[in-house]
C-alpha cells in the first residue's frame, strides 16, 4: 500500500508537483531575462551600430567642430510681431501691390512660375523660377537660417546670434501716406528694447549679433524726423550689430551687401549644373540690351541717354521697356532678353544699386557699370577681385559727353568676351538663394556666403580684439 502523503506529492496531477514546476519554470524564466539585459549591456554597441536609433532632424549642439568649424549661430525667438505676424497682416506691407497674392509665400520665394518659361530653357529647369520679390531678403534668410546644420537652440555654444526682424517690412508699412517719424521707428525700437534685454546681448555689446535688413541702407538712415525712411540704423542699440542688406553704406563697417532675391531657386546641385551649362552654351544674337524705364522726374535723367544710345543702334541693341510696373519681379521677356545679349547696361536705380544686376548675371550676361557704387563697393563677398574679370565699365560722363557704348563693347576680342562670361557663370552659385530639399543644405549659395562671412568676420573681431 502506497502512502498516502507520497502519493500526492508524486502524482502529477497534485496540486504540489503543479507549484514546484511553475516555480522552476519562473526562476529560469528570470535567469535567461537577466542574462539576456546583461547580452545587451555588453553588446550595445554593437547593437546600435545594427540597428541605429532614428533621430530628429533638429538643429543640436552635437555637432562637432569639423562639421561647423567657423562656428554655430542661435536664432532668437522674437515674439511674432516682428516678423511672422507682419507676413499674416500682409495687406498692410504694401500700398501698391497686394503681398497676400503668395507674394512671400514658398519661404519666401514667392508663387512659382507656371507659364511663359516653356520656350526659353528646358522644361527640367523652369521649376526652379519663381515670382520673388526684390523685398523678401528677411523671410528667405529667417526660413533657411531655422534649419541650418549650424544652428544651436543653446546660446551658450552659440558663436553668433540671429536677429529675425522683418525691419524692411515693418518699415515698409509706413514708407508712404505721411506716416509719422514714430510710427516709422517704432519696430526697431521695440526689438532694441527686447534684445539689449537679453544676457548674450549684455556680454557682447551686439558685436557677434547680426541681423537682416531687405532693403537698402539709406531706408534706415534718417537723420531728420521730416525725412524718408526709418533711423533704425542710427540708434544707439545697432551700433555693433553686423546688417546684411541689398545695399550698404560703404563706408560703415556694420553694413554688408548681399545680393538682391531673383527668381532662380534651385534644390540640388545638379540643378544649378543645368542652369551653368545652359546658358554657357546659350546662343546669343544681341551685343547688349537694357531693361528698364525712364526717371522722368530726373533732370537729365541717365537712362534716357541709354535708351537713345539703345535705339540708335541699328539692331545691336535689345530693350525692354518697364515703365509703371510691367517688370515687377522679372518677367520671362527680361529673362529671355538678357539670355540672348552679350552684356547687359545696368545703372544705378532709384538708388546706387538694382536687382537687374543679378538678374542679368544669372542669365550668363556681362554687367556693364556706370557707377562704381553699383556693385564693385557693394558685394565683395560675393563678386570677383577683379572687376575688368566680370564687368566692363564706362563713365558716365564719358558716355553725357557722346561716348559710343557699342563702339567700347565692339571693341572687346570675342575671346576676352568668352572669358569674362565664363567668370559670370562661375559665380552664379554665390548670386542665388537655394530651395534645399527639406532644410538640407547642400548647395553653396548666397545665404551659406553671407553666413560664413559673418562668422569669419566674428572669428576675426575676437582674435584682433578691436571693438570700440
């Protein structure tokens, strides 16, 4: 006769075998749970490199030296009224013609072109056009600056340190309908107030701060409160701050000139290839061109010279006439003409300098100068050393006094011609404004010129120690 107690003990069925198996199977459960996080532990390396963890694109600190040797820049966050918030009142930017029409829409770029490109370049590169405005230099840069590689969202590893003011548009607003000298002032006083608030402001006195202005430099140079423009620049606050601007003053070392937007943004470099090989072997019909209108107002206004010089050239001279504003932002006509001339004449604008200079350039055109102001003191970052490399000038009083402007083209070998378009398109990646797929900068453009210039310029304030 079996025992009773050895009986259930031993028989699977009772309840304590049950117990003593679930017991053993969680114990070796939890010695293969261990030793599988200790596997991990000391293989995590390798893991990872396997199977590496996603990350989010966002600007860090991580970054090491050789991926931004010049340095790293911290954006400021202005609360919306300084710039966005302009870009949402849109309608009050401009009393002539209405922004809200996509004018700034694209990150700035603008509507894209959909007709009229067809039958001047390869339908591969006519996505790249769009209708930009000559006033849309702060949106751009805010938009590409926001997803830089360079970029810190910590200022304490910042090198330099971003402004984003939309200071062209704020003081467009007030530029006309006799808008008082306050009202004109009142955004830049609002920001200085903001900024010399802020504890990386306070250590530098705003020398490694630099900020974007889309207009040219005298619309913030106002001495007297009767006067045109903003006096921005004149405050006390801005002293130190580096401005980037479509036109500078070239006798203050704050200012910098940067190239006026056009329509021409490419994404790749490969894009921007095209564009230099299309328009290297462009076959051009015309000896020079001019796109522009009269001063009417202006007494003995320059560009009537030209045009009469244009008009009695007997076919070598192409013009587009853009009186009112049948030229705003460019046209495929302005385009088209400055793809079939060997040089373009570019005076001064309403002031020394115009968009139509790089306009023309990107079109593999020569720039002819009247006024040195126009562009050899102006865009040093971004033009040649040698001016006689790229452009060709003639003196405006020499030209007053009966000087044949296609008499001194004509005059230039055809191989000195070929050379100085080659320059031209050379240069054309530091003329544009790039379209980066996804804030991925991989092109060499105007905006990674400036940027770098800016940094270079911090690097070397810092060495030399001359700050007054």
């Amino acid at each position: 006769m079996i025992p009773l107690k050895k009986h259930i003990i031993n028989s699977p069925k009772s309840p304590l075998s049950l117990n003593r198996y679930r017991y053993c199977r969680h114990a070796w459960l939890f010695i293969f749970f261990i030793g599988f996080q200790i596997f991990l532990l000391f293989s995590s390396r390798s893991i990872q490199y396997l199977f590496p963890t996603p990350q989010t694109p966002i600007p860090s600190s991580v970054s090491g030296e050789n991926e931004c040797p010049l340095g790293r820049v911290y954006v400021y966050d202005l609360p919306p009224h300084f710039n966005t918030q302009l870009l949402r009142n849109c309608n009050e930017i401009n009393p002539w013609v209405s922004p809200c029409n996509n004018l700034y829409s694209n990150n700035g770029f603008g509507r894209r072109v959909i007709t009229g490109l067809a039958t001047i370049m390869p339908e591969s590169l006519a996505g790249a056009w769009y209708w930009t405005d000559q006033f849309a230099l702060e949106v751009i840069y805010h938009n590409r600056i926001m997803n830089y590689p360079c970029r810190v969202l910590e200022p304490e590893s910042a090198t330099a340190f971003y402004i984003p003011l939309y200071a062209g548009l704020a003081v467009g607003r007030y530029l006309w309908n006799n808008y008082s000298a306050d009202d004109r002032d009142r955004d830049c006083v609002m920001m200085l107030r903001w900024i010399q608030n802020q504890t990386y402001f306070k250590r530098s006195d705003g020398w490694d701060h630099f900020i974007t202005m889309g207009r040219i430099s005298w619309d913030f140079r106002r001495s007297k409160d009767e006067d045109w423009g903003s006096s921005c620049i004149y405050m006390p606050g801005m002293r130190n701050i580096t401005r980037l601007l479509i036109e500078r003053n070239p006798w203050d070392y704050f200012d910098v000139g940067v190239p006026y937007p056009t329509g021409f943004h490419p994404t790749t470099e490969s894009d921007l290839q095209s564009w230099q090989d299309f328009v290297m072997t462009r076959k051009r019909t015309t000896l020079f061109c001019f796109a522009g209108a009269t001063r009417g107002f202006i007494k003995n206004d320059f560009r009537t010279a030209l045009l009469s010089q244009c008009y009695n050239s007997n076919g070598s001279c192409r013009v587009v006439d853009c009186g009112g504003s049948k030229c705003s932002n460019g046209t495929s006509a302005i385009l088209e003409t400055f793809l079939d001339s060997d040089f373009c004449l570019q005076p001064r604008g309403d002031s020394f300098t115009r968009r139509s200079i790089f306009d023309c350039m990107i079109a593999g055109s020569i720039p002819v100068f009247f006024w040195k102001r126009t562009a050899y003191y102006q865009y040093q970052w971004f033009l040649p050393d040698e001016p006689e490399s790229f452009s060709v000038f003639i003196d405006r009083n020499a030209v007053k006094n009966g000087t044949s402007i296609k008499m001194e083209l004509e005059k230039i070998p055809r191989e000195v011609v070929k050379r100085m378009r080659e320059k031209v398109i050379e240069y054309i990646p530091k003329f544009v404004y790039a379209n980066p797929n996804e804030g991925k900068e991989t092109i060499t453009d105007a905006f990674t010129v400036a940027i770098d210039g800016v940094l270079n310029r911090i690097k070397d304030q810092e060495e030399a120690g001359y700050k007054w």
